[in-house]
C-alpha cells in the first residue's frame, strides 16, 4: 500500500486482500496506514499459507526501500492502483 508513487510503503498481510484494502481505503485500516493515507495497492504477492506469508512479510521489511521500489516497478511500473482489478 501507498499513499504515491515513490511515496510511503506499507507491507502487510492479509488472508482477505480485496476486503483488506477496501478498509484501508475507507479509513478503517491500521493507525500507520490511517496516518499517512495509504489507499493504493501497488503490488501483492500470495502464498500458500499464513506462515510462508508472514516470513515474506518479515524478509521485505528488512529490505532496503530501493529494492521495494524495484519490486513494486518490475509488477506495476506505472504505479497503478491494481484494487480495481479485484
């Protein structure tokens, strides 16, 4: 989630993507993504379970931001909100 292009980053995990976004979108997400008005999905990944997405999780949020910024522009690089595809 992000709030721009190049703009803050939110990494999280979810089992119910669409609908996770969607609060995050209405204001009802976590006080991070609340703070800095984090409404646009820009990238995602599925796993097969809770555990393997969880340690991606932990993994991308030791990256250096470059590296996100090229995760994210190697799926959506012009930064669209690919919400509206769900």
């Amino acid at each position: 989630m992000t709030n721009k292009r190049n703009g803050t980053i939110y990494i999280g995990v979810t089992s119910n993507l669409s609908g996770r976004v969607y609060e995050h979108k209405e204001g009802r997400g976590g006080v991070f993504t609340r703070k800095y008005s984090l409404k646009m999905l820009v990238w995602y990944e599925t796993y097969p379970s809770v555990t393997d997405a969880n340690q991606r999780e932990t993994s991308l949020k030791r990256w250096p931001r470059k590296w996100k910024l090229d995760l994210i522009e190697k799926m959506n690089p012009v930064w669209e909100d690919l919400y509206l595809n769900f």
